[in-house]
C-alpha cells in the first residue's frame, strides 16, 4: 500500500531556511574574515619585523660589534633579549656573507643563514619583508641591511614570527567568530519560530497546501455559482468576482476587480452593510437595466467588518421559471378541456346511437371530421414548427371547450421557429394574446378569433385577430401597462399584454395593436429571426442601485 507523503509545515519550512540561510551567510562570511585577518596579520606581523630590523640595524651596539672579532659574545646577548621583548621567534644577526652572528638555538651559530632571501639586503642594501622556511620553519622575516659608515653593507638584520604562531591566533579568533555564529543561528532559529507564528496567525492557522486545496475549491464552487457574486474589502474596493456575475453585469473583470464598487454602482447600499455590519436579504434592486434579487452578508473578523459578500440574480430568469410553470398549468387545463370536450362529443355520438340515428349520427361524425381535417392541415402542413403546434393545439381545445371558433389563417407559413426565440417567450406571447383573444369574444354568440403566422424574409410574424367589443377610445396607448384591464374581477388582471410586451422587447421586436374597419382587434407581432439578443446594454450605473 502507497503511503501519501505528508506535507512538511510552514513553521518548519521556514527554520530551515532561515537556519540554511544564516550557516551559509555566516560561513562565507567567517571565510572571508578569516582570509581578510589572515592577510591583515601576515602584513602588520611583517611591518613589524621589518621596523624591528631597521631599528637593530641601526643600533650603535650593533655597529661596534660588527668590527670586532668576537660579534657573536656581544651581540648574542642582545638579540636574545629582544627577541624575548618583542615576542618574536628568533632575531638573527648575520656578516657580509650569511653566516650568523646570533640565533636562538646556540648550535646554529657560526653556519649560513637558511631561507635564501638574504641577496637583496646583502647585494643591494634593502630593506624588506619576506616570507620563506628557514630552520625553525615557514615564518615571516623582516630584512635590514647594517651599512657602516662608509655605505658598505658589513652584515643583516633577520627578525622573524613563525607562520605556525600566526595560525594558532587566527584559529582563537575563528573560535570566537564560531561563538557568535552559533548565537546568530539560534537568534535566527527563535526569529524564524516568531515569524512562523506570526504568519500562521495571519492565515488562520492553515498550512500552505491547505491554502492551495481552499484556493482551488473556492474557485471550482465560483464558477459552478450561478448566482453572481462579488466581495469587497471594508474600503469597498472590489476584491472577487465570479463568471455569473460578469455575464449578469456584462462587464469583464479587470473592470471590476481592484476599482471602487461606488465608481461601478454609484448609488450601491453595499458600504451601508460595511458600515452597520446588518445583512440584507432578497433585497429587490435595478442594476445596470435589470431587476436582480441581492443578498448582502458582512464578512467579520473578531467583531469588525473587513469587507462584504454581495450575491444576486437576475429577476428575469426566476420570471421565466415562474411563466414556465403558469404555462405547464395551462397546459395541463388546456389538456383536461379537450378530455373534457372530446368526452362530451362521445356522449353526444353515443346518445345518438341509442336513439336509432343512425344517419344523423354518421352526418354529425362526418362533419366533425371535416372541420377537424380542415384545421389540422393547416396546423401540420402550413405550420412545421412542433412547438408552435403544441401551442395551438392546447389553445384550440380551450376555445372548443369555450363554445368559440379560433381560426387557423389558411395562409400561414412557418418551418422552424430559430433558436434565438426561446420556447417559453413564444409560449408567453402567443398564449396571453389567444387567451385574451378569447376572453374578448365570450360574451359574443359568433365570437370568432383568428390566428396568423408566418416566417418570410428577416422576421417571425404573428397575427392575432377578434371581433370582440375591442377598446375604449384613447385607451390603446394603456393596454400594455402593468395592472391595465378593461374588466372588474376579485383577482389581479391586466399582466398578459404587460408579459407579452416584455417578451416581445427581450426578442428584439415589436408589437402594434389596431382597431379595423370592420370592428376587428388585431395585435400583430414582429420577432428578428436572426439577431442576438443582449449586446450592447444601455449604461444608466447614474441611476443604478447594487
């Protein structure tokens, strides 16, 4: 079985590096100091043998001994004692040709100085600093040439300090550099504890594979809202939004996000819940020219607003749900009318065949047909359109069950209602314009409504016609108004024709209505069969709320 790897924290991602950070920092920089010290000490040991050379090379001592026979009694003394005074490890004094007139191991005096690099102080009569092995070992020397009174070069000077010794006080100070070092690491080990800390409080406690998993889920849940969706900081400057609400602004994101909500929606109340911290719910508000229901939630952090969740949806999509399901139960009282009907029929023709009339009978059936047969071409061989059929034939059994004719204009014409048109707008259209169609010739004994469609050229167009009472005069202009009816009932009226015109605008139509000379009624429709709808959007934000 595969074991899933666990995820190492923050906190101990960030001691590590802080630790890693600092022993890489801290060793370079040791190196480098120790490289540097190094340097420093090799010159200032070397200026200062080479100044304790000079100065024994000038030494009046010095310069008597070295014309004497006996050099190394008087001079072995001395250089003994200087040597011990300044530290160093040896002071030689040497003649003309190298050979030692002193040195710290007696054995060694009388025989030539080692090391080589005695040519220019002999030759030339420098003074200089150098660094060779000589029999003590690799030191570091500092050459005189002793000149007597005439200029001539009669012996050396050779002041040294073993590299060995050097080393040994760059090793004590690298121990105390290693002290400190290891004080800096536990500082940056307590400092990165800290900082961890700090930063897991500012991130609620979540480890960064956490954040990345919340990250990715937030993003799959906004995208699968339908419902759109923005948030804002307590300054109201638009933090996120979601595709839903995009598509229902009609804007694009860089429009939104990171921009003051105020300058989008001037008049928004969402600062109003950042300012109080009390949500509103199913809030109805119009927003860029659109009924949207708003919820608006505080988001809160230890009792104070940090910002505000704003959630909303088009009122127009919860309309058509709504005129879907009052079309469904149309249908389904269209449906039980024409049981109704058809089982009255049946009684008729039973009652006829129990009476012995035959004849009558067999007329009545014929008619029937014919006047079925006679509806039905023109309802599937003029009108193609399944959906438009289902309508028709539902409004057909309503104006049967009503004892009222409704015509099919034998000249209608339609193949295939476009995509564009939407099933439940043509359901909304045609429905309420037949049903008030109806409604107007009830109380007529020949009340008769006709309807008319066709599909030539760029548009949709429907026709339907009565002969009712039609309308006041001067009212014309009113009919499509909402709450608008010429008829006193108990219940709300007068929204059909309101519905209808809204559908019909939706569609990118037009709807007219005009009184004929023969006392007729007649709404006529427009609808473009090649044109998509919601494009440019007029830009009222002055006198928007969101």
């Amino acid at each position: 079985m595969r074991h899933k790897i666990k995820p190492v924290r923050l906190q101990t991602k960030l001691i590590i590096l802080i630790v890693t950070l600092l022993i890489g920092i801290i060793v370079l920089i040791c190196g480098v100091f120790f490289y540097l010290e190094m340097k420093e000490l090799k010159t200032n040991t070397g200026n200062r043998a080479l100044h304790i050379a000079k100065t024994i090379s000038f030494m009046p001592e010095v310069q008597e001994a070295m014309d004497s026979d006996k050099a190394s009694d008087t001079l072995q003394p001395l250089t003994l004692k200087i040597q011990q005074e300044i530290d160093a490890q040896f002071v030689v004094i040497g003649d003309a040709k190298g050979l030692r007139y002193t040195h710290p191991d007696t054995d060694k005096i009388g025989q030539q100085m080692v090391g080589g690099d005695n040519i220019r102080a002999l030759e030339e009569g420098k003074a200089y600093i150098s660094e060779a092995t000589g029999s003590l070992g690799l030191s570091i020397r500092g050459k005189a040439p002793i000149i007597s009174d005439d200029g001539t070069v009669i012996g050396v000077v050779s002041v040294g300090f073993l590299m060995e010794n050097l080393k040994s006080r760059m090793e004590e100070k690298l121990v105390e550099i290693s002290l400190i070092a290891l004080l800096a690491i536990n500082v940056g080990v307590v400092g990165g504890y800290l900082l961890a800390r700090n930063i897991r409080k500012d991130i609620l406690g979540l480890e960064p594979h956490e954040i990345a998993s919340l990250y990715r889920e937030r993003n799959a849940i906004l995208e699968s809202v339908k419902e759109g969706i923005i948030a804002v900081d307590a300054n109201g400057f638009v933090t996120m939004v979601n595709p839903s609400a995009l598509d229902i602004l009609e804007l694009r994101e860089e429009e939104l996000i990171h921009k003051q909500i105020t300058d989008i929606v001037p008049n928004t109340d969402i600062m109003e819940v950042a300012r109080t911290g009390h949500a509103q719910e199913n809030k109805e508000i119009y927003l860029f020219d659109k009924d949207v229901i708003v919820n608006r939630i505080p988001i809160m952090e230890k009792e104070i607003v940090v910002g505000v969740v704003s959630s909303f949806r088009d009122k127009t999509d919860m309309k058509k749900l709504l005129h879907t399901l009052v079309e469904v139960k149309k249908y389904s009282e269209e449906l039980r009318a024409q049981t109704h009907e058809f089982t009255n029929k049946l009684y008729v023709l039973s009652g006829m065949l129990e009476l012995g009339k035959f004849e009558e009978a067999l007329d009545w059936i014929k008619k029937e047909y014919m006047v079925n047969q006679a509806r039905n071409d023109i309802l599937f061989d003029r009108i193609k359109d399944e959906k438009l059929q289902a309508i028709l034939l539902g409004k057909l059994a309503v104006a049967s069950e009503k004892k009222k004719l409704l015509q099919l204009n034998e000249e209608s014409s339609v193949q295939v209602i476009p995509r564009n048109i939407e099933f439940s707008s043509l359901v909304a259209i045609v429905g309420n314009l037949i049903d008030n169609a109806l409604e107007a010739v009830e109380t007529r004994e020949d009340g008769i409504v006709s309807f008319f469609a066709i599909d030539y050229g760029n548009d949709l167009i429907l026709e339907i016609s009565d002969n009712g009472p039609g309308f006041q005069e001067g009212t014309i202009d009113l009919i499509f108004g909402k709450g608008y009816s010429t008829k006193q009932a108990d219940q709300p009226r007068g929204y059909g024709l309101a519905i209808v015109k809204k559908e019909v605008e939706q569609l990118g139509g037009t709807v007219e209505v005009q009184r004929t000379s023969d006392n007729t009624t007649v709404f006529t429709v427009y609808l473009p069969k090649n044109k998509t709808y919601g494009g440019e959007r007029n830009d009222k934000r002055g006198n928007s709320r969101g």
